[in-house]
C-alpha cells in the first residue's frame, strides 16, 4: 500500500505529525511524504530513522524533497529514545506563560502555538495541563491555542487555570477552556503526577 502526505507550506511541527499519523495507521506499505524545505525533510528522516523504518529521500524540483518510508521491515522496533506510552501515565503538563521560552515575544508565541498543537496531535495525552501566571491567557478568549485546548479538553484532558492568576489580569470572566483551580490543586496535581513537564 502507497499513502503520499503532502506536507509542502506545512511548519514544524505539522510535517511529522501528519506522517506519523500515516505511519500509525498503516501496518505495512510506503508513506511518501513531500515537504518544501530542508528542516521538515530531516525532522520526517529523524522520525522514519527512530523507529527503525527504511527511508529515501528523493529531490524534486526547487526547495522539494520526497521522502520514501517503508513500513513492514523486519526487526523495525522503536528507538530507545522514542517516547513509550507507559512513560506518559498520569502526565501534568505546567504552563507559567504565553510563550515558550525567553527571548523574542513573537518567536514565544509561535512556539507556544506549535508545543500545544503538538500535544493535541500526539498521544497518549496527558492527564492534566495547568496554567498560572501569564500561562493563564492561553485558556481565554482571544487565545490562538484556544480550540486546541478545548480539543483536549474533549478528550479528557484536564485543564486548569489558576484562579488567583485570572483575578490578577482580570480575565476570569474570559476563560474559555477548562476550569479554575487553586494553587493547592495545582500543586496536587504536580505532586501526584508520575511525571511533570514544566513549560514557561
């Protein structure tokens, strides 16, 4: 079986998201995945190389590339550096800001977008996502991650905003996704947790 994933104008992390959910899907054949620039042409490789699938890259015209991954093979197990299922059990994922990382405003947001979209497309999902301080605008309205966390939310994901954050900016009233939570929640929620992301 063929399946061609047309990733070209797609931005990280979308090109491997869509072939990995190909992938997942299809118990032995080639997925052809066509990206349009060089990072996504790697990031697919680095996905294929990880579970031990075969891959050909093939350059098409200008910025294009199509990568060949065959799924069947023998001896194709996850690499160890792959994330097991297991490992994900009762996950809280901490988010104290609006963007991701510290440097420029604009990059923090994109990469924020990208992080949550990223958690949404990539299971198993994790138990809780808990927000505080500027993290706490991510699950109002005007948010841009705002139907990625109601996605979730749909799932069973839990998703808690801290409340004395909301009253600080003054955004109760626009909290859209989820529900609001105390600082003792949320650090039961970290506590009990079999692993902790912390992201801000």
């Amino acid at each position: 079986m063929r399946i061609e994933v047309d990733a070209r104008g797609q931005v990280c992390p979308k090109p491997v998201i869509m072939t990995k959910k190909e992938l997942d899907n299809l118990s032995s054949g080639i997925v052809t995945t066509i990206v349009d620039n060089e990072v996504a042409k790697d990031n697919v490789s680095k996905l294929a190389a990880s579970y031990g699938y075969s891959f050909i890259i093939d350059k098409g015209k200008e910025n294009e590339y199509y990568i060949h991954i065959t799924k069947g093979g023998i001896g194709e197990e996850p690499n160890s550096n792959v994330c097991i299922p297991d490992t994900f059990k009762d996950l809280t994922i901490a988010i104290g800001s609006d963007k991701m990382g510290v440097g420029g405003e604009e990059l923090g947001k994109i990469l924020m977008k990208s992080f949550i979209y990223t958690v949404k497309e990539t299971t198993p999902w994790p138990a809780t996502i808990v927000f505080f301080n500027s993290g706490v605008y991510l699950t109002c309205e005007g948010s841009e991650v705002l139907e990625d966390l109601k996605a979730l939310a749909n799932e069973g994901v839990e998703i808690i905003s801290c409340g004395t954050c909301l009253d600080y900016y003054n955004i109760k009233d626009k909290l859209q996704a989820g529900e609001i939570g105390n600082m003792y929640s949320i650090y039961e929620k970290m506590r009990n947790a079999n692993n902790t992301i912390n992201i801000g």
